[in-house]
C-alpha cells in the first residue's frame, strides 16, 4: 500500500471518530478478497449523501455519483463515507444474511419478503429467501457502522473478508480544500510532468529564460478531487501569472499578476513568470480555492547575464588535451543587480591558438551545486567551469582567449579576456621553512617551489608524483605528503610538529624532477630546558631580592 493511500485511509477514519466525539478510532479493514457467503452491493441514494468511497480493491479515493452502484461482487475492505440523515440501499444476494452493525446505522426499509431481526449483540439482521432484495439504510448519527455479509451465526465478528465500514459524518462539505490530503510542489524546466505526489519543491528559482510552475492536486478532507470550485491566484512585485487545468500541459505565460480557474477534477497547474523577460526578481505567489487558502511561496526569478566574473584561472600542464590535467577557467556570470545567475560560456573560435584550440568539458553554471567533469578535484559547486587544452605543439606560455555568453532572452552576447597559461612539469625545485629555529612542540612549515624547463612556475595540475617523500628531522609530518598532492601556482606546503632537540633537515624527494631531484633545509629545534646563564642570573635576583630584606629589617630594628 503507498503512503499516499494510507494518508487517506486514516483520514476517513479520523474524520469519522472526530465527529462522534470519540477519542479512540476503529482499524479500518482493507483486504479484498471474496466473503464465499454472500455478496453485498450497496448504491447512493438519489442525492449525494455519499460523500467519498475509498475503494479497496486499489486503495484510491473516489467521488460518488447519486444513484450509482458503490460496491458490488464482494469487494470488502472498502470504507464509504456517508452524510447522516441521507439513506443508502444496501443488496445482499444469494438469500444471504445481511449484518447492519452499529447503532448509527438504522434500517428504514427492509422490503417486501424480507425480515429483520436483532441478535443478541443488537445488531440489525436482515434475512431474505429471494436471490436479491434491497433494504434501505439511514445513517441516524455521527459515527461508524459496518455491513457484514452471509453470516450464519449473527453474532460471529466481522472480518476483513466479509465486511464494509460506514463512516458516517455530519455533512460531506466535499469542496473544501484539505491541505492534509493535497499535493503543492514547485518545479522549473517544466517537460510535461504528469505526476504530482510530495509537497517538496523541486526548484523555487529559475534562470533567465525559465519560469516556474506550480502544479497543484486538490482534494478534500475525504481524500477525493476537488469537483467545484474556483482557484484565485496573485503575485507581488508585477509578475505574471496563469492557471492551466491539465498536468503536463503548460499555460500560455500570463499578462496579469492575478489569474483565476474553475475546476472539475481539483487540478491546476500555475505558471509564474516575470515582470520584465530579462530582468530578475523576487515574487510572492498567494493561491486560494475558494478563499481557503492552498500555498504561499516565495519565488526567484533570475535575470539574463549582463556580465561574466572571472572567479579562479588554472594553468594547464603541456601537452594535454581533454584531460583532467588541462587548465581551466572558473567563472561565475551576473546579472544587471550582480546577483550570480546560471549559464554558458564559449571559447570565441577567433582567439583559438595552436596552443589552446578548444575548449574541454566541465559544467556550466548553475543554481544548484553540480559535479565538474573532468575536475573532480573541484568537488560539488555552482560556479561554472569550463577547461581549457594546452598542446604540445603550442609550448609553454599564456594565450588571451575571449569567452562569451549569449543572453537567453534578447540575444545579447557579453565576453570576457582571460589570460590562459600552460607550463609545464617539475624540472627544478627547492625548498624552506619557515623559521630557521624552533622550540619543541612548534609546527614548521615546509615550503616546496617548483619550477618548469622555462623557469616559471609548474602547472596547477602537477603532482608530487610516484615515488616522492617529505621527512622533518627531528619531527612527526602532521600529514604525509601523497602521490596526488596538487602545486598551485608553483607552490605545495607541508606541516611537522617538532619533537626533539638538536640540528635537522627538512628533505623533499620528487623522482619526476627533469634536474633536481632532492633538496634540503635547515633547521634548529630548542630543548626547552634553562642554560647554566639564565640560572645563574637568576641566582643573582634572588640574592640581590634577600640582601635588600636584609637592609629593611635591620633599619626597622634600629628604629
């Protein structure tokens, strides 16, 4: 059974046990399998005294049309909500016996060839010789009833198999709006969804070119489709809105911030969109049904790009395309408020070189944080990432490339210069540390420089490489260095906690090194213990501190 299903089903039953004051409330039973002792069919009566049906034959919620056949062939385990003082018929076939239990439930007419009897428990026994005969049944009061089909002994308790409740209610009221059984959810990028079954959001902002969508499923506090009513719709700050009244199908944008829409099935879909095309705002969306209130959301829509911020350049190693070891360009497009807005860019081709002739895959940006192909090491972001090759044939150097973005709604391209650097892997290295002495128990930082073929800085994607080794004499490393450690900028640092005494060396090793391939530093680590000085010159305090004790109580003897 899905949740949804069960949501209802406790619905019916606590409306019921609400309304006869009760504090406890009856399992509801929800098999569906044949009584083999009789059939009981039950109908509505000419008006819609039948509020709601949950069916157990697929667990839904279904609207009752007056005169129609409710159940029938034996599909117990179905609850029916039903409006007091409004009677229903109630069939048993095959000269069954029919139980009516509870005292809300009154038999109003047996018919013709039909007795009814009480059993010892009170219950009402409708007993008939034909095949099928009708008694007419009035809900009396608030509360819950079953019919119990083909008993031979009267007093024998009901089961899932042989049994429809009857929950009886004041009054059906069945186009009211009930929160606790509707479906609200917000989507964007709106491709026919046809399904409405959480109340969780999937988007509540939208880029430039996209609207929102609220898609609603109204039902009422029996769990059935709204069938009447009418959906009010308004929106601050001047957006647009429209209501459409088919899943999957989305209005035509509005040219009003208030919309309104008749309903027969309880369902609507709501498009929000914005004052201007492409400018960016904030708007609140109120929806009613009928004056009950169905949601409020506070949405954000974006405006179109009006220019591109460059928020980190990485140099790419020599000799790469298409790899994890290209360089890349990490950037973020704003909009005319400088609010941050989702979006592409591209390499302009007239600034492609034989260095950098394309461009490689990461991500574009987005609202919601993404994973970057091919940059793994960047983690979960929305900045927008694009790569950028560095050939063999180009060397090592920088070229300006010229990336643009189109605007999604007026078509405007905006561009930006950026200075794309390749360099290559570690020929040279040295090293140092931060102090030249330290005291047992100080943390020293071991700085390593690299250098490429050309002089100039490593790329951003150089490791330390196989095989490499960082050691602090005279320490602990806080963190072994690794294959996969990154330089950046031409730089990578270390820590060690210094635990010992005396005069050490910080060593590097890094086997892919072209021309260095170890380096050294220097350093001193105190003891922490006092020297024979420090002693003595506080020796000489002390006695100097003493003789002038001295003086002070000799002067006050004299005295």
């Amino acid at each position: 059974m899905s949740i949804k299903t069960l949501r209802k089903r406790i619905a019916l039953v606590a409306v019921s046990a609400l309304g006869a004051g009760l504090m406890s409330v009856v399992a509801a039973p929800v098999a569906n399998a044949a009584a083999g002792t009789g059939v009981i069919e039950v109908k509505g009566a000419t008006s819609l005294g039948i509020c709601a049906v949950n069916k157990a034959s697929d667990g839904t919620n279904v609207a009752h049309t007056a005169g129609s056949t409710i159940v029938e062939n034996a599909a117990y385990g179905t609850i029916i909500t039903v409006a007091a003082g409004v009677a229903f018929t109630a069939e048993n076939h095959d000269a069954e016996k029919m139980i009516i239990k509870g005292a809300v439930l009154t038999v109003s007419d047996a018919g013709s060839g039909q007795t009814v009897t009480l059993n010892a428990s009170g219950d009402r026994v409708h007993t008939s010789a034909a095949t099928s005969v009708a008694a007419t049944i009035l809900p009396t009061a608030v509360g819950t009833g079953y019919l119990i089909a083909g008993k031979s002994d009267a007093n024998a308790a009901s089961t899932a198999a042989n049994t429809i409740q009857i929950n009886v209610v004041s009054s059906c009221g069945s186009d009211s709006f009930s929160a606790a059984n509707s479906f609200v959810e917000t989507i964007t990028d709106y491709s026919g969804d046809s399904t409405v079954t959480t109340n969780v959001d999937t988007a509540v902002t939208a880029g430039a070119g996209t609207d929102l969508y609220i898609q609603i499923k109204a039902f009422n506090g029996y769990g059935v489709a709204l069938s009447a009513g009418s959906f009010y719709v308004s929106a601050t700050n001047n957006a647009k809105v429209s209501i459409g009244a088919t899943l999957g199908s989305r209005p035509n944008t509005g040219d009003y911030s208030v919309a309104t829409a008749t309903t027969s099935t309880g369902i609507a879909v709501v498009r929000v969109a914005r004052a201007s095309a492409a400018v960016g705002q904030t708007t609140t969306v109120t929806i009613t049904h009928n004056g009950t209130p169905v949601t409020t959301k506070t949405l954000t829509l974006l405006g179109e790009a009006t220019s591109i911020k460059l928020v980190k350049m990485s140099s790419g190693t020599v000799g790469t395309t298409g790899a994890s070891n290209t360089g890349y360009i990490r950037y973020q497009l704003l909009d005319a408020s400088g609010a941050v807005v989702p979006g592409d860019i591209s390499l302009d081709p007239l600034t492609a070189t034989a260095k950098t002739p394309t461009f490689t895959v990461g991500k574009e940006a987005t609202i919601a944080a993404g994973a970057v192909t091919n940059f793994a090491s960047l983690g979960s972001i929305t900045d927008g990432v694009e790569g950028f090759d560095c050939t063999s044939a180009g060397g090592i150097g920088t070229s300006p490339l010229r990336v643009t973005h189109t605007a999604a709604v007026t078509g405007a391209t905006i561009s930006l210069v950026v200075n794309a650097a390749c360099a290559g892997g570690v020929a040279t290295y040295s090293i140092s540390t931060d102090k030249a002495a330290y005291k047992i128990g100080e943390i020293a930082t071991i700085t390593i420089t690299a250098k490429d073929a050309s002089g100039g800085a490593v790329s951003d994607a150089t490791t330390m490489g196989a095989g490499q080794a960082v050691s602090a004499g005279g320490g602990n490393m806080v963190l072994a260095a690794a294959d996969g450690d990154k330089f950046t900028g031409g730089v990578r640092t270390y820590q060690a906690q210094l635990t010992t005494a005396g005069t050490f060396n910080a060593v590097v090793n890094i086997p892919t090194g072209t021309v260095t391939k170890s380096a050294t530093a220097a350093y001193t680590v105190s003891g922490g213990d006092v020297s024979n000085a420090e002693v003595l010159a506080s020796i000489v305090k002390l006695i100097a501190a003493i003789n002038k004790q001295i003086r002070a109580l000799q002067k006050s003897l004299r005295r």
